[in-house]
C-alpha cells in the first residue's frame, strides 16, 4: 500500500466545459480511521455526469462541492481496517468515497458486495446506480407496452443500454440514439435493438422518422437539445417521458429558446395527454430490491450485457470526465484506481 494518500479536489468552477484547471490532485498522509469508523481503500471510482452540476454552484436537487473539497463520486472500495460492527478487511462495498484513493466512513450508507455475483465493479455500473435508474425510470414511468416503439437517447452508454435492453426484455419495438457508426452497430449487434440512428449525422429528424414509423409511446430521455428537437413531433397521443438527464445542457452557459417553444409544447402536452416526468435515482430508493432481482438476473442469464470503458490511474479522471461530456466515452466510464488486494 503507498505510504501517502491522494484525492482530487475541485479548485474552480467551470464556465462552460470543464478544464483541467478545474482540478487539483493532492497527496495527504492516509488518514486512521477512529472508533466508530471504517478505512476503505478506493478501487473503482465510477464517472457520472451528475458531476458536472457538482462542480457548479447553480441551484439543483443536490447540493454543489465547494471549492477545495473532494469531488463526490461513487466507489467500489476494500475495507482496510474497520471500527464498526457489521464490516471487517478485505471487505468490497459501494460507498460514495469521492474522488480519492483512501476515504475514512462511518458506514452509513455503505453497502457490502457480493464479489462472487458479478464483477465488483458492476456495483458502479449495470448493477448500481445506472442500472437501477434505466429500470425504474423505464418500468415506473414509461410503461412500456409488447409492440409500442420505446426511443432512448445515449444508448450505447450506462444508463441507456440498459433501458434499451429491458424493453426489448418487454417486447417492445426498441430504437436507439447514439453518436457515431461504431456505438449505433454495438446497440443493434450487441445489444439487441432493432435498431439504433446517430445523432451526429446529417438528418436526423428524418432518419428518426423513418425508424419509428408507427410514432413513440415511450421516449427516454437522457439527452435534450437536438435529439428531443426530433423526438417531439413523433411523439405518439399517451407516449411517456421519463426525463432522466439532459447532458447536451450540461455546458452550457445560457439556455437559448430552441425550435420548441412553450406554447407549442404545452398544447402538445394537453392535445396529445403526454406524460413527462422528471425523476432523480433516489426517489425510488425503497424498490432496490426488485432492480437486484430483476437486474442481476438478466446479466446473470445473458440477456443484459454491459459495456466498461476503463481509464487506469486516479489522476486521469478529470481529463475521462471533461471527455465524458462531450460523448468520448463508450459505455459505463470508471477509473481503476487500484487493484484489490491479493
Ligand atoms: N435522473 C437520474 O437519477 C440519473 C441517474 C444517472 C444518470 N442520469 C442521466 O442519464 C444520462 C446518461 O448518463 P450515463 O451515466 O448513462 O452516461 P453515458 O450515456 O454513459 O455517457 C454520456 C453520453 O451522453 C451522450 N452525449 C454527451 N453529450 C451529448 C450531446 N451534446 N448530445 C447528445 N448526446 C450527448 C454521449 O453519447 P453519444 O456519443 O451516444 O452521444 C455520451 O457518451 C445523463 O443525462 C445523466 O445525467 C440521470
């Protein structure tokens, strides 16, 4: 084990796209855990594009990192010395250690793995915090039908692959949106859609067209901007919107009016009785246990199958995050930051 700690700590706001500048990486003395607290060795640090809204001061649902603190993330950490009942070494758990090598905890909110159901760093991803919001935000507010057409944006990545899959589980028609040739053939071959449009070429309304040729009941929504500017008008009378995400805003430093202004969307709203709904992981806390049944059963027999993309080293997790924002990443985006012990 190295005799120093280090952690990433936000040294500035960004305006606009995140900057390295944005970032500090510090080296502290490990810290020893007192009574009543666990010593956990960061593993896997998973990155997540919440983090972008952390970095900023704006209002939002949770509150920003200050500057000089640690970034906030979620980890898949080994215990490496404990003070409190119920964990011992050598244990794997999810915790939200942030944006560092060694985190000290009090245990609470600190969920054990099980290392022998999966590879512990599916606890970030498919079978963590992505997974469970593809499942409850598809199954809970999009509904989906056998035979309705389900659209989901950003769906070679963590969250929308798993949404993308689950509908098909459901038997419905299933059409991706995704960035490029080579993410659109991995959701169609790999994945199992019936198909899958690139946001980024040329006519994407049209080609959008083309592929929903009965309109869409459901839209996920993870996305915004240009990609919603074409989903509008397909939008069948009774389609569902779980409104999960809007990355293409992310950056952005003022919000212009698009194509679709209010009143046009308001009378859609009323004339063709949509359902949108905006949710946030946690307000579905309470049903984790269906998501680990359902979810890990359909990894566990096939019919999910997930994609890592994997950056080596702590220090290399501002540059993957700043890439994350604008599409570079393919699949679940996690940085090894060490391996587990022997
Ligand atoms: N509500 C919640 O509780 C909750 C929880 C988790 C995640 N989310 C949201 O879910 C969405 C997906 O998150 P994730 O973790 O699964 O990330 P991800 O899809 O693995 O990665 C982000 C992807 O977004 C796409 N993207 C980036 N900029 C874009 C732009 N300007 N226009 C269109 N697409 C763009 C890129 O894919 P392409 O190359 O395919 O464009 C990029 O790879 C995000 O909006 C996130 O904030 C919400």
């Amino acid at each position: 084990m190295t005799e120093t700690a280090r952690r990433i700590v936000l040294a500035s706001r960004p305006i606009g796209g995140p900057t390295l500048d944005n970032f500090r990486l510090e080296e502290i003395p490990i810290p020893q855990p007192g009574s009543g607290q666990i010593l956990l060795r960061t593993l896997w640090l998973s990155l997540d594009p919440y983090m972008r809204g952390r970095m900023s001061d704006a209002p939002s649902y949770a509150k920003p990192v200050s500057i000089g603190d640690v970034m906030e993330g979620g980890t898949v950490s080994e215990v490496v010395t404990s003070n409190v009942p119920g964990f011992a070494r050598g244990d794997i758990v999810v915790s939200r250690a942030g944006w560092q090598t060694h985190a000290l905890s009090d245990g609470s909110g600190v969920q054990k793995v099980d290392p022998a159901r999966a590879p512990i760093s599916t606890a970030l991803g498919v079978l963590g915090m992505p997974g469970m919001t593809a499942y409850m935000g598809l199954l809970e507010i999009g509904k989906p039908a056998a035979g309705e057409t389900v659209v989901v944006a950003a769906a070679s990545g963590a969250v929308g692959s798993v949404v993308g899959q689950i509908a098909r589980i459901k038997g419905a028609r299933t059409v991706g949106i995704a960035g490029g040739p080579d993410k659109c053939r991995y959701v169609i071959e790999e994945l199992g859609l019936d198909t899958c449009i690139d946001h980024r070429a040329p006519d994407l309304a049209t080609r959008l067209a083309a592929a929903c040729p009965k309109g869409i009941d459901v839209y996920f929504e993870n996305v915004g901007g240009a990609v919603f500017e074409a989903v509008f008008p397909l939008l069948n009378p009774f389609a569902r919107i779980p409104v999960c995400g809007l990355i293409s805003i992310y950056n952005a430093t003022s919000l212009s009016p698009g194509p679709i202004l209010l009143p046009q969307l308001m009378r859609a709203v009323l004339t063709k009785r949509l359902t949108f709904r905006g949710f946030i992981v946690t307000d579905f806390a309470a049903r984790y246990g269906d998501f680990m049944r359902d979810v890990s059963g359909w990894v566990g027999e096939g019919r999910i199958k997930y994609r890592e993309d994997v950056v080596e080293g702590l220090e290399n997790a501002p540059r993957a995050l700043i890439g994350l924002l604008r599409g570079e990443n393919f699949g679940k985006l996690l940085v090894q930051v060490a391996p587990a012990s022997a």
